[in-house]
C-alpha cells in the first residue's frame, strides 16, 4: 500500500521567500546544530544553511526516485573508482535557484555567505580530469532529467593535503569528514556483502552440470552513503552512491567464538582499511593488492545494488535485463565487475554461459582515459587468483572463448593471440585489463578526436579490425553551471545582459557574444570582470604566500597534475630564459607575467617532485631579485583542488595546455579557461585541437610538434643533446640547474630535471620543443599589448566554448552509447 504524499513542505514550496529561508536555517542551528545565532561561528552557519538547502535536495530526491521507480526507467550506471566533486553549497544553492535568495536571507542575518561557503571541505574524492569528468557528468545527467546513478568508493581519506616546505611538497592526510558531511545519508538498509579470498569447489549437479562454488576466505559490508546530485534548475535530483567498507559482523564471529580474538580484531582492520584512503597515484599503476580489492569491492556491491532494483521489478526474469540497465565503465579501475556480472549470472542464477555472456556484454560499455603504457592496468594473475579465485577462472574462460573467436578470423596466426589475449604471458603471468574490457564490452570510447583516432590505430588496432564501429569517440565536456555560473559571478552576469540567462543550460547561446567582440563598451567591461577577478585572486596569493602580484600583468596558468607528459619543466625553462635574457638585457621588453602553478605529484613520483621543488627555488630567486624589476613573478599555489581552481580559472589571461602531442587524452582544464576567456598556448594534443577548431587558429596559440612528427622524430632517433649543443639558450638553462644559484650551498639540488632530458633521453621531448613554445610565448606578449586585440579573442573563446559543455559529453553518450530517455520528473 503506498500512503497517500503529504504535502510539500513549506521549505520547498516557499522556497524563494527570504523569510522561509532564514527560518530554516535558524531552525537548523538551534535544532539540528544545537546553538543559536548568537553563538554560531562560521562553520555553524555553514552546516545550517546546507541543512536548510539540503531540504529542498530531498524533496526533489524523493520525488525523483518515485517518478523513476513508477516509469520502470531504464538507467545508466556510472561506475567510477574517483568523483572528484569539490564543494557542494554553492553549486546546490545555484542549481535550485537559490543562491540569492540565500545570500539575503543570510546577509539579514549579518552573516556573508561567500564566507561560510570557504568552511566546506572539498570532497576530493579523485586524482585530477578522469574524477572530476565523473563528477561534471553527473550533474550533466541530472541536468537533463536522465535516470542514473554514480557508483564509487566512499573514502575515508581523499586525495592527500599539499603542503610546500622550503620548496618541496609534503603530503597531509584529507579528512573532509571530520566533523561530519551535511550533505551525505547513510542507507543501512541497503548494505550488500563482498566475499574475498578462499577457494573454488567444483561440484557436479543432478544434470552433469558443472557447478562451481566460492568458499571466501573473508566477508566484509558494504554500507553506502548517498550523496544527492541535483540538476540545473532543480528538477531531477539523481544520487551518488559512495561504499564503505566495514567489517561483517556475520562471518568474523565464527573466528572470535573458535578463541581467534586478534584473528578477528585484524580481520576488522582489514575489512575497514578497504575504503579508507584513495590511491594518490594518476597515470601509473603499483599494483597494489588493496587497490585490486578496493575496486572489486565497490563494483560488487554496485552489481548487487544495480541487481535488487531490477528484481523488485521483474523478479527472476532476466530477460528485461539489458533493456533496463547499462553500465559505463570510467576506465578500467571497474573492469572487474565484468566477471563480476558473469559469476552472478552463471554461478547464482544459474544461467548457461552463453546467455549469461550474452547479457552481460550488452551491459558494459568502457570510456578509456590514456595510452600512457604506465597507466594501463595489469593485475599478476596470482594476486587475482588469491583474492577472487572464482573471477581468474571466469577470466580464463572468457579468454578461451575470445581465442576461438580470433583463431576463426586469423586462423593460426598467434602473434594476433598473443596482443588480443587478456593474459600476457611473460616471467609472470599478467591479467590485462584493457583487453578484458573491450571484450566484454558493447562500446569503447576515447575522450578526444584524436586521443579516440590513437585508440584505434595505435592501442588497440586488432580489435578495430574484429569489430570495427565498436571502438568510437566522445569528446569530453565541463559543467557550465560550475565552471562559469557559479564560479565566476561578475562574467555571468554580464553574458547574462547579452544573450539572456538560459546559456545554463544552451551554452551554444555563448556565440551571440561574438557580434560583440569587436565592440569597445564590451571589451572594456569584459576586461573589467577579469581584472576584478584578479584582483581576488591577487589577494588569495598575498593571504597564502605574501607575495605581491600586479593585476596589470599577464596572468599565465598552468594547473593540472604534475607529470612529466604534461611538462610544466618546459613552461619552468621558458621562465628561466626570460629571467636570463633580463639579466643580460636590463631593458629586455616583455610586458609584465606571472607565472601561477598548481600541481599535485603523486607521492613516489620523484621527479614529479623534483619540479615542484624546482619551481618553488626559480621562483624564489626570481621573485626576490630587484633587477627582475617585476616583469616576472612565479606563483605556486599550494594544495591545487577544486575550490582553488574555482577561484584561479576566471583570473587567468594565459592558459598552459602544453603536452608532448599525442600523451593528453584530452584535458578539461583547457576548457574550463578558455570558458573564462583565457588564451590557451598549447599543443596539437587533445581537446585542444577541438578548442582550435571553435575559436579559430587566430585566437589560440597552438605550437609544436604533431603526433605525427613527434612519431617521425621517435623513429630516426630522437637526440636531446643535439638541441643542447644547437641552441646555446638551453645549453645555457641547462647548466644553470646545475649550480647552487637556485638553491644557495646546494649544488646539484636541480640537477635531476637536466638529467631527465638529457642522459636519460628526454622522453616527452621537452628540448625538441622548446624553440617553438618559446617563440608562440613572445606571440602571447605581442598579443597582450595589443589591449584591444587581446579582449577581442578573449571573448571569441568565451563564446566558442558552447562544444564542451558536458551536456552534449552526455548527449553524445546516449546517442551513441546509452540509448538513455529523460524521465519528467513534476
Ligand atoms: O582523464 C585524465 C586524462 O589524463 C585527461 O587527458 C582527460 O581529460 C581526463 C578525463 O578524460 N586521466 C586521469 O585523470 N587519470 C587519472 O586520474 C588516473 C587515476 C588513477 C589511475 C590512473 C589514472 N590509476
């Protein structure tokens, strides 16, 4: 029987009364909080005004599930090791059209809401692009009314706190819970349990059927925690659904009652140290044993999840299966939910094999983020073997069954067997993940044109041919309600003035800014917004770092993971020069720059460090000398995140996306500057390619080798030293990092970066590029003086940026993947 829907409540009905507002949130202090107004301090205010939005999330949340569960829709499941969803207040309030109302109400109260949203710890539950695409498509997804939920881990502690001491980056732990998340509901009545360890019992059934049974070694709960995703204009509110792991109280007492009481108690530990921290490391792979279980974990409970929503409405009948559910895959940190599924189906429900395969590879589909051979998952089959014994078998039988499949299309040709097989054979027998997932997958998609045109032709080339149309692009996109609405208030409102307020939703509305990029008035106010931008920005810098920054000068960004492939050394090298060339020539002509940084290196990436090291000396040195008369200063802001990057992408001019060709598989940074109205100077190298195609090659710096070239050079044998000996200013550089003039009574302290471009080979080609990426910035400069010029492209790429909205991401994903509807939710 359902009871008849009470009436809203008057929360979400008034919402938009200011009245109603500051009620609800007083209500929320002295009720929920358990203080008063007089008493509150900015982190009370903060959590009662979320409690008081977090109201009307609910109503939408409910009302959301029960139009979903009366549709019988069918859904996409986005399963994703990282969501990378910084703070939710201000993008809530936004969403729900609230952010006025409870900037008033608040300000009544004498309390500044930009203030109280800096108490909200950023969930930093990712590493960097592939977490926060995850995060942008969700919000893409509920913005459209498209039924799904994200899948992921519920860590305990998110990416590691960067600190800088004396230059060099140390890691904090992240404890964005610690005094509890408003925004979270734990839903106790839907723990599933994960089996791990143990062993296989073959058994023979009444009808020779082979029947294989799991005895684990270990048993831990899943609790999930929903985080609610509410869309634009806040009708459809989806959930994010985070597991925690926690240990079975059902299995560990029979260890306990045998008299094992420590065996229990470190059972406990294990069973809790699944979800508590995230693996800091992007692009490469350890192979670590609790990552390995961290991820099944996470996929077993959602199958188990995604599997009892589907039996509460059909019961035992798989054949609706397919039709309801669809599963993505972010990378293949999830690829072990494919035999995951298989085991379910044929082990549990007992289907034949071939309609369990048939089922599941119409359920999966896998997006791949990179073709960096280190971040390409492998896991030993023996350490597979050991933690999920029942999934290697299921593994070797699905690649039994592939090899048929080969051997019928290249009969006896087995060097094909041995690129396509899901096991590398070798001193160690490798399970390879990639393989796995296009195989038991009905699509595959790369992030970028070019990054999808690489998957085809250089990774995976034979399963082209096998299947060709399997393999297809979706360029990545960024939420503009984050990425301009929200974080950037003063350009918003002036686009709002010309093209109105819908571009929310249409950012294809953006272009009606073009007729206006040659008009004085505009520029100048469009200019205006960004030097006001700067100048918070600028204060940000004073607060954190004393150091003083002109707005008049170029702002020049590059902020994104420290990795070599990504080659912040070569922007570093250029800073060098300029400095140099300043030194030499006291009258050097450049128009004022500072260079601002924000990196994360993954912990035992040493080198990645090293950089950061590197940029903190240069810049001291640089930043503290009278004869650089200011024309540089050089900015790392520490603990680069997402509420950073909120405030520095509306204050940069300049936008570093500067890859060796062919290594980003598309990057999301560069969109989000380029929506602010900064110039990008990068390379033929994922999305930016794409931006180059909508703002025009006038509007964009682009320089360097093409993948092309860049595979022409590789293949006649790339020297660094012949650009060290050829081009005494990097000769010059070089050796520079070789004396203690950056590091005082330190030689030698820098010395690892020249090493890696030269005797180690430079493998991103950072010399062979330099040239050029040093004459396009002497292109930027020119440009820059030119203020007219400069407000012009500006402009151009603010309103060319309507492509890279994550709502056409997601509507390329329905059309060509998901085939998804959107459910009215009234
Ligand atoms: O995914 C990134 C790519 O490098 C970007 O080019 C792309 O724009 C973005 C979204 O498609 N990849 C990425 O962020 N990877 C990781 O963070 C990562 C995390 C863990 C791991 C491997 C990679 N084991």
């Amino acid at each position: 029987m359902s009871r008849k829907a009470k009436a809203p409540s008057k929360i979400a009905e008034n919402a938009n009364d200011k009245n109603v507002f500051k009620d609800a949130v007083i209500r929320h202090l002295h009720c929920t909080l358990g203080t008063d107004e007089n008493k509150a301090n900015n982190h009370a205010w903060w959590k009662a005004t979320c409690s008081a939005i977090q109201e009307n999330v609910l109503e939408g949340l409910r009302k959301t599930q029960k139009t979903h569960y009366l549709n019988d829709t069918r859904a996409v499941h986005y399963l994703s090791a990282e969501f990378l969803m910084g703070r939710l207040l201000s993008n809530n309030m936004h969403n729900l059209g609230l952010f006025n109302t409870a900037q008033e109400a608040l300000k009544e109260l004498g309390v500044e809401l930009t203030d109280i949203m800096e108490e909200e710890p950023d969930m930093a539950l990712g590493n960097g692009g592939l977490g926060r695409l995850a995060a942008c498509f969700i919000d893409s997804l509920a913005t459209m009314e498209l039924p799904a939920i994200g899948y992921g881990i519920h860590y305990e502690h998110g990416l590691f706190r960067q600190e800088i001491k004396s230059g060099a980056q140390i890691e904090r732990p992240d404890s964005w819970r610690d005094y509890g998340n408003p925004w979270e509901i734990c839903r106790p009545e839907s723990i599933q349990e994960v089996s791990l360890y143990g062993y296989v019992e073959t058994k023979y059934g009444e009808n020779g059927r082979i029947q294989k049974e799991w005895h684990p070694g270990l048993t831990v709960k899943g609790v999930p925690w929903d985080i609610p995703v509410v869309g634009y204009q806040g009708k459809t509110v989806n959930v994010l659904r985070l597991w925690q792991s926690e240990a079975s109280d059902y299995f560990n007492w029979d260890v306990f009652n045998a008299g094992g009481y420590v065996d229990a108690q470190r059972e406990n530990v294990h069973a809790e140290t699944i979800s508590k921290v995230l693996y800091p490391n992007d692009e490469t792979e350890a192979g670590k044993e609790l990552r390995l279980i961290q991820q099944y974990f996470f996929c077993s409970c959602s199958l188990k999840d995604i599997i009892r929503r589907y039996k509460r409405a059909h019961g035992d009948d798989w054949s609706r299966f397919v039709e309801q559910v669809v599963i993505q895959l972010n990378d293949t940190h999830p690829a072990i939910a494919i035999p995951e599924l298989m085991r379910i189906l044929v082990d549990r429900a007992e289907l034949d094999w071939e309609k369990a395969w048939n089922i599941s590879t119409q359920v999966f589909a896998y997006t791949n983020h990179t073709l960096l051979p280190e971040a390409l998952e492998k896991w030993p089959a023996r350490m597979i073997e050991k933690i999920l014994p029942r999934h290697l078998e299921i593994i070797y039988e699905i690649n039994h069954r592939f090899m048929d499949l080969v051997d019928k299309k290249w009969p006896g040709d087995n060097e094909k067997k041995a690129k396509l097989s899901i096991i590398e054979e070798g001193s160690e027998k490798m399970v390879r993940m990639g393989n796995l997932s296009v195989i038991g997958s009905f699509a595959v998609n790369g992030v970028a044109e070019i990054h999808s045109r690489l998957v085809k032709q250089n990774l995976f080339p034979e399963f082209e041919a096998l299947w060709p149309g399997k393999i297809t692009n979706v360029t990545n996109g960024i939420t503009p309600r984050r990425w301009l609405k929200a974080c950037n208030p003063a350009l918003s409102a002036l686009i709002d003035k010309k093209v109105g307020d819908d571009w929310p939703l249409h950012l294809k509305k953006l272009e009606g800014l073009e007729k206006h990029a040659n008009n004085k008035t505009f520029q100048k106010q469009f200019m205006q917004v960004k030097q006001a931008n700067k100048q918070l920005l600028a204060n940000e810098i004073k607060q954190t770092l004393d150091i003083d920054v002109d707005v008049n000068a170029i702002f020049d960004v590059q902020i994104k993971r420290l990795h070599e492939y990504k080659r912040q050394h070569l922007n570093l090298l250029h800073i060098m020069a300029l400095y140099r060339r300043i030194l030499e020539n006291p009258d050097y002509d450049m128009h004022p720059r500072v260079f601002i940084f924000g990196a994360k290196a993954a912990p035992g990436y040493r080198l990645a460090k090293d950089i950061i090291y590197a940029i903190n000396m240069v810049g001291n040195k640089i930043n503290n000398d009278p004869r650089v008369k200011n024309k540089i200063k050089v900015v790392f802001l520490p603990n680069y995140r997402v509420s950073l990057a909120e405030k520095m992408i509306p204050a940069s001019d300049v936008s570093e996306q500067i890859s060796t060709a062919g290594k980003e598989a598309s990057g999301t940074g560069n969109m989000k500057l380029a929506l602010n109205g900064a110039l990008t100077i990068g390379t033929l190298d994922g999305a930016n390619i794409e931006i180059a195609e909508e703002v025009g090659d006038d509007n964009i710096f682009i320089f360097g080798m093409t993948v092309e070239e860049v595979e022409a050079l590789k293949a006649k044998g790339y020297n660094p030293h012949d650009y060290y000996y050829r081009d005494a200013e990097i000769k010059a550089i070089l050796d520079w990092l070789e004396t203690d003039y950056f590091t005082p009574g330190k030689p030698g302290a820098l010395v690892s970066i020249k090493q890696s471009l030269l005797e180690q080979g430079d493998a991103y080609m950072v010399l062979a590029d330099y040239r050029a990426y040093s004459d396009a910035q002497a292109k930027v400069d020119e440009a820059y003086r030119d203020k007219e010029r400069w407000a012009k492209m500006a402009i151009i790429n603010t309103a060319k940026m309507g492509k890279f909205t994550s709502d056409r991401s997601i509507q390329d994903y329905v059309d060509k993947i998901w085939k998804l509807r959107a459910c009215e939710v009234k």
